[in-house]
C-alpha cells in the first residue's frame, strides 16, 4: 500500500486496489449496534465486524476468552499475554 504509514502488501492488484479503499474518507456502511459506531467503505467489512456482536463465539482461547473472529483468536495469542496464549489451541 502506498499510503504513508500503512506498509501493508499484496499479490494481486485487484486486492491492493480493494484494500485503498479503507483508507478513503467516505464510509457509508455504518454498524447498526447501539453505541458501536463502526462504519466501513466495504460491505462486506462490515458483514465482517457484525460477528463480534453475536453471542456465538466459536474460536475459544485456554484463557477463558472466546472470539467471534479466528483472526482475533491469532492476534489475542500473538500478544502472549494470556495462561492459554502457549500451546495453539
């Protein structure tokens, strides 16, 4: 990504080009939860951040902690500061 700051990269263009996106002042696609006040360029950023409002948190952590997100669950472990961050599960 060329915007200054971001350093993410790409293998396709298609997906730099999605990924521009996000930085764009305009975000039409506001979360609909009261007192979230996410908004997203993409829908289906969106659709995406919903999960973390659903009761169903299927990606469970040995620290107790469940997540809506498998990638929340990798960046949660990735902090290492959990009893059940070691050990994958």
């Amino acid at each position: 990504c060329l915007i200054e700051g971001c350093g993410r990269a790409f293998p396709r263009k298609s997906a730099i080009e999605s990924h521009i996106q996000t930085h764009l002042e305009d975000k039409p696609f506001v979360c609909p939860h009261d007192d979230c006040g996410a908004s997203f360029v993409r829908q289906h950023d969106l659709r995406r951040h919903e999960r973390i409002h659903s009761d169903n948190k299927p990606f469970p952590c040995g620290c107790g902690k469940a997540f809506a997100r498998g990638d929340a669950l990798t960046r949660h472990r990735a902090r290492g500061i959990c009893s059940g961050a070691a050990g994958g599960r």
